[in-house]
C-alpha cells in the first residue's frame, strides 16, 4: 500500500484545499483526508487515495497498519500505566486499551502526555466495577509520567531558605510537584505493586499521594499527612510559609512541618523563596 506517486501525485485544481490524482478523482482537503483517515483505523471505510500494486491488497494491506497502530497504542498505554497492568493482567489491560483508544484517541504525536482520561474511564468502565480503586492507582501513574517530563528548574540554595523569615517568605516548588486527594488507599497499592513492595502493609482509608521529580530524576509517590496536605496546598496557592503551616496546625493539632520541608529540600523540590 502506498500514497499516490509519480503520475499519479495529486495536484492542486480549483479552489483551496482542493487536490485531484490522476484519473481525475478527487481527493478531499487534508482535514477531511484526517478525519476520514481516523475513522478508517477505527474500522470505518478506507479513506481515498490508498493505493497498491494490485486494488484487491488495499484493504488487506490497511488492516495490518490498523492493527499495528492498535497494537503501538495498547503498548504506550501499559508504558505509562503499569501497575494497572499488573493488577489487571496483560491480556486484559491490552483488550480494554484498544477500547479505550477509540474514546481517547492520542491528541499529539507525543504519546506521553496521552492517559489524562484514562482514570476517568476506568472508573466507569463495567467489569472493572468491583475495582474502584484502580481510577486513583491511575491517577498516581499519571501524574508521575507528567513529573517525570516537567521542565528542569534549580533546587534553590539552602543557605537562601534558612536565611529566610518564615512570616514573610513564599516558597515555589518545583513545576514536578503535584498532590492528589485520592478516596482510595491508592499510594499503598501503588507501593505493593513495585518491586520488593510486596511485604508493605496496606493503608485503608482515602490516602493523600505527594509525587515530585527528585535531583536524579527518580520519582517517588509519598503518602502525606493532613497537616502535610494543608501547608502543601497552601505553598502552592501562593501563601506565606508562616501561613500554610497555619493552615496545617488547624486540620492536624501540633503538625511539624521540618520533615516535609526537609523532604522537599533532599528531592531539590523548593526551588526559589521570595519574599
């Protein structure tokens, strides 16, 4: 199967958009070609312009591209979400991929910002009803592949955060931060499912997970107090640090903030304190 060439290469004829090939078929404008191109990988009917050596090859010839493209997206897919893999089996994750390709078709070429949509749909799709937390477990993996990509900043200077007045002073962490509100016990299961995770004990109860891109592009899920929580969402909303560690003292009497701000200071997740 190949795109029309040599004599038969489409040129333009009449108003914009508008091609002809040889023969003088049209061909539709190239939004139409993609859409039409789209609903052919779906199963629809071959779009025009496909031609090969003998006509009869053309839809045999489309089906084996249809499939690899089916295949390459069930593949990206499990890349980004592998403990729901794991959970759900190979040879189910790869079947319910290819369902959810053609409700979630990638936006971009760049598959790894694919799967935004992906923990909504396990959250609504039948037989994994009796499952409800895998949307959170996908949630967590989702927001690892976006910290794993966020643009590279500097760690701050310590020095410049301990010379700092914690009454006038607002941190700005790293682009890679981000904090999920989860219903489910979904940081303990994402903990059990990697390696040597197995003999981790199992939270119950909704969980708050904490992911960020460390200095060595490690990129660990923590599972957070309220109080941790409270100063967290407060830091990122842009308050004093005086104030979100207010904010932590009224959802968790006698909350310490110096262990998560060291653990942000050792994964070089502050990056600057203004004041």
């Amino acid at each position: 199967m190949t795109c029309p060439t040599g004599p038969f290469w489409p040129t333009r004829r009449g108003g914009p958009g508008q091609f002809w090939r040889g023969g003088g078929r049209a061909l539709p404008a190239h939004p139409e070609f993609v859409a039409q191109f789209d609903a052919a990988l779906r199963g629809g009917g071959l779009p025009l312009g496909l031609t090969a050596r003998r006509a009869e090859e053309v839809e045999r010839r489309f089906a084996v591209y249809r499939n690899n493209v089916a295949v390459s997206l069930s593949q990206a897919l499990a890349t980004r979400f592998p403990v729901i893999q794991r959970l759900v089996g190979e040879t189910f994750f790869a079947a319910m991929a290819r369902i959810y390709a053609e409700v979630d078709r990638p936006k971009t070429p760049v598959l790894h910002e694919w799967g935004e949509g992906f923990a909504g749909f396990l959250g609504g799709f039948p037989p994994l009803a009796a499952y409800p937390y895998l949307g959170d477990v996908a949630r967590i993996e989702y927001a690892r592949g976006r910290a794993f990509h966020a643009a590279d900043v500097p760690p701050i200077d310590p020095a410049r955060l301990a010379a700092a007045a914690p009454d006038r002073v607002r941190l700005i962490l790293h682009p890679s931060v981000t904090l999920l509100a989860l219903v489910h016990s979904a940081v303990s299961i994402w903990a059990r499912n990697q390696p040597g995770g197995e003999v981790l004990s199992l939270a119950t109860g909704p969980e708050t997970a904490l992911v960020l891109r460390e200095v060595g592009f490690a990129v660990p899920v923590h599972a957070v107090r309220p109080g941790d929580a409270a100063l967290l969402r407060s830091v990122q909303a842009g308050e004093r640090l005086a104030t979100a560690a207010a904010a932590a003292q009224r959802v968790e009497a006698g909350h310490d903030p110096q262990d998560l701000l060291v653990l942000l200071m050792r994964a070089g997740a502050i990056v600057d304190a203004r004041e």
